[in-house]
C-alpha cells in the first residue's frame, strides 16, 4: 500500500509491503476502503489489515491490526479477502470461498 502526494511531485508519504504468509499462502493487496481515519486492505489468503491515519498526516500512519485467515479454509481452499468496504462502523469482506463475512466495529 502507498499513499502518494500528487500535488508535491508524487512523494509517498507512506508505504508498507504486502504481508508475508509464512505458510506461502498469497498475501497480495487486493482491495482497499477508507472511512475517517481507518483504513482496511484485503490481502488475500493472509486475511486483512486495519491501519489508522492520526491527525490530518498520512505519514503517521499506523498499521493497528490484522485478521489472518490461518484455519479458515472450506475443503482443500482458503478463505481469500479479496473485497473490503467499509461503511457506517461495518466491514464488508469478500472472501472467496467464504462468501462474505460482516464485521461490526466497536472503538475500545
């Protein structure tokens, strides 16, 4: 994931790699939905990625946390996210063979 500054030249003002599976399951960024300062990526196999936005700076960005898909398979296949909308305190997640799982999001 990067977030680019288009009216300074193109400058990422932050960037993280996709995800490593350990298992080899694919990890790639297949989706991404923003609402407020959260930010959510699916990244296929490994599962998905909540980052936050502090402030009004994308550069302090902070990856919070992830949802792995680790023992989420249907027969011989993994779950795969790859489809987040997020709307209204919800998590809409594509997720393959999975179907779609919804997540309601509660501040701590």
């Amino acid at each position: 994931m990067k977030v680019m500054d288009l009216k300074n030249g193109g400058d990422y003002l932050y960037e993280i790699e996709n995800p490593e599976a350990p298992d080899g399951r694919l990890s790639y960024t297949n989706s991404v939905s923003s609402d407020g300062k959260l930010i959510f990526t699916a990244n296929g196999e490994y599962g998905f990625r909540v980052f936050e936005v502090p402030g009004n700076d994308f550069q302090d960005t902070e990856l919070k946390a992830y949802y792995p898909y680790d023992e989420h398979v249907v027969g011989d296949f993994n779950y795969s996210a790859n489809h987040v909308e997020y709307k209204s305190n919800y998590l809409f997640v594509a997720c393959g063979v999975g179907g779609v799982e919804i997540f309601q999001l509660e501040k701590k």
